[in-house]
C-alpha cells in the first residue's frame, strides 16, 4: 500500500453504542467533520410515539402555547422535557 494511500476506518468506535466525537480518531473524518457528527446522531437512542388524533392535537397546541410554533426543534424540546420530567417523577418514588 503506498504511503500517501490511508487505510479505511475501522476499529472499535464503528460499534459503540455511546459514541462521541472524541471516539472518532480516523483523520477522514477530522476533514469532513459533518459525516463524524452524522455517524454519533445517529447512534442516539429513539423513541416513537403513537399517539390518538386528539393527544396529538393537544400535544401540538401545548408546544405551540410553550414555543411559539411547532417546528420540529420544539416537539423535540417538548418531548425530551417531558420524559427528563417523567424520568426524575419515578426515580423520586
């Protein structure tokens, strides 16, 4: 393999399931800093959510109410705030 030719990424950090930017030491990866941002979002839990036309319709007007608008970012906030406040109701009992 010639010098100027770098091997592929590999190693450990591909499988992590909490991966960080400061796991990601293959220098393509410094150049291109967006594909090692991509790579760590995407390795972050999910949680859908079905929910009943009039929860959901509820649910939008309180992000609305709170926001201003129900852009995605503000569902996102919302949601992710009432389970930290969900979380820290069970882990107090």
């Amino acid at each position: 393999m010639s010098a100027s030719v770098k091997k592929a990424p590999s190693g450990e950090w591909l499988g992590y399931p909490k991966l960080g930017l400061e796991d990601i030491e293959h220098e393509s990866f410094k150049v291109a800093k967006q594909f090692a941002e991509s790579m760590v979002q995407n390795r972050k839990g999910r949680v859908y959510l079905l929910m009943d036309h009039n929860m959901y319709q509820k649910f939008l007007g309180a992000v609305r109410k709170k926001y201003g608008d129900i852009s995605a970012s503000n569902v996102e906030k919302a949601a992710s705030q009432a389970l930290k406040t969900w979380i820290e109701e069970v882990e107090s009992k």
